[in-house]
C-alpha cells in the first residue's frame, strides 16, 4: 500500500489556496469592471469619422431656423436642430483646441483633454470616453475661435451614484446660459441656444453632426435614462 508522503497535503493545500486566490481576484476584477459601469455612463453614437477639422466626412444637413429649447424633461427626446453659428470678431482669439470649460449656471469648471477616436472606434461608430469627471474634445471635428472650420464637440460621463459636473446638464442647462471656453489662444464667450435630448441610438444621425464653425456642442447622458438617451446643449459664440 502506497503511505502518502507528508508533503502530499501541503501541495494540494497549497494549490487550493491558488486557485481560491485566483477566483477571488477575478470577482474582484469583475465587481470593479461592473461598479464602473454603473457609476458611468456615455457611449457617442458617431457619423463616419473619416476626416479632421473641417473635412470630417458627414452627410449634408441643412438645419432648420434655431429653436430655443428648455432643459428637457419630458418623457420623449425631442429632435430640434442646432442653431447657426455667428462669426467671431476679427480680433478674437484663433482658432485653437480646448482646454477647459467653465459653464457656471450649470455647475460645470472642468479641464478638456483630447479625445482621438481609435480604428475601432472609427469602424465601430461609437466612443466612450474614460471613465473621468473631465470633459474631452473630439479631435476629428472643430476647434473653437476666429477662423474654425467646424463644429466643436466636448463631451462627459454622466454618473448614475454620484454628483458630477456633465449630471447638470440634464438639470440645469438652459437657453441663454453663458460658458466659457479656454484655449491656447485665449476665451471665448458663448451663449446656449438650445438644450435637447436625443435617444442613443438615433444621434448618429441628428441634426447636431452639420458642420457649423465655431458652434460649441456638450454631449452627456441624459441623467433620467442614462443608458437610453443623451442631453445635447448647443452654443454659439455670445
């Protein structure tokens, strides 16, 4: 008869501990995966991102007259179209990537970090920011100031368990607010036109994608379905 050796139940206690140990890092990993998707929330439904700064390929829009929208509450998105953009002065800062955002009547002072959609991004049509309470630009579209080729994009996660800044959009945001944008060349001054919610699924193909200079577009989640509709807020210069 084999007389098992001392060592015997010391491996196979050592090798339980492994694989216990093992086990417990993945349901680690997958609770942590799992609380960041819950706290967070902004997938970007995108138009072809086939170019950059004025030659990003979209499909020809003609957007209707403005429209001031109020902050949007009711149970259905509305699909008002962005206003026109107005021409800067002469003298006004150039053209230049943002920096930072300062939206005061909605709670919102955040720094702007450039957000460059990947291949798969690009092929995919979707983009989701990091997982951060800062704002990011998307790099294939404008940049805002005198001589801007295109629309500017900033957006930011919602979070569904606690307060940050893009949340008070849903709540918030109003026609005629005034926000700041900060670039390397300077501030700049613009006025909301207009707030309106969009179901995810149907962005891509909103009137927001038209290519209008210098017209600043915020982007989040729409704090009452985060995972069902987006809160777009409209800005050309004041």
């Amino acid at each position: 008869m084999h007389e098992p050796s001392s060592t015997e139940p010391e491996a196979d206690s050592a090798a339980h501990r492994h694989r216990t140990d093992g086990q417990l890092r993945r349901l680690r990993l997958l609770a942590g995966a799992l609380l960041l998707a819950g706290l967070a929330c902004l997938v970007l439904f995108l138009p072809s991102l086939a170019g950059r700064d004025g030659k990003t390929s979209l499909p020809e829009v003609s957007a209707p007259a403005a429209t001031t929208a109020a902050v949007a509450t009711a149970p259905a998105p509305s699909r008002a179209a962005p206003a026109p953009a107005t021409s800067l002065t002469p003298e006004g800062p150039a053209a230049a990537a943002p920096q930072h955002l300062a939206y005061p009547a909605a709670g919102i002072d955040v720094v702007v970090h450039p957000l460059d959609p990947s291949a798969e991004d690009q092929e995919r049509r979707t983009i989701i920011p990091p997982s951060t309470k800062d704002g990011y630009w998307l790099t294939p579209y404008g940049t805002p100031g005198a001589g801007s080729a295109n629309t500017t994009y900033i957006v930011g996660h919602s979070w569904q368990d606690q307060d940050a800044p893009f949340n008070h959009l849903s709540t918030r945001a109003a026609a005629g607010d005034l926000l700041t944008v900060t670039t390397s060349t300077g501030q700049l001054a613009y006025r909301v036109e207009s707030v309106t919610t969009y179901e995810k699924s149907s962005l891509k193909d909103s009137p927001i994608w038209a290519v209008a200079p210098n017209t600043v577009v915020l982007i989040s989640c729409y704090t009452d379905d985060l995972w069902g509709t987006n809160v777009v807020v409209v800005a050309t210069p004041a």
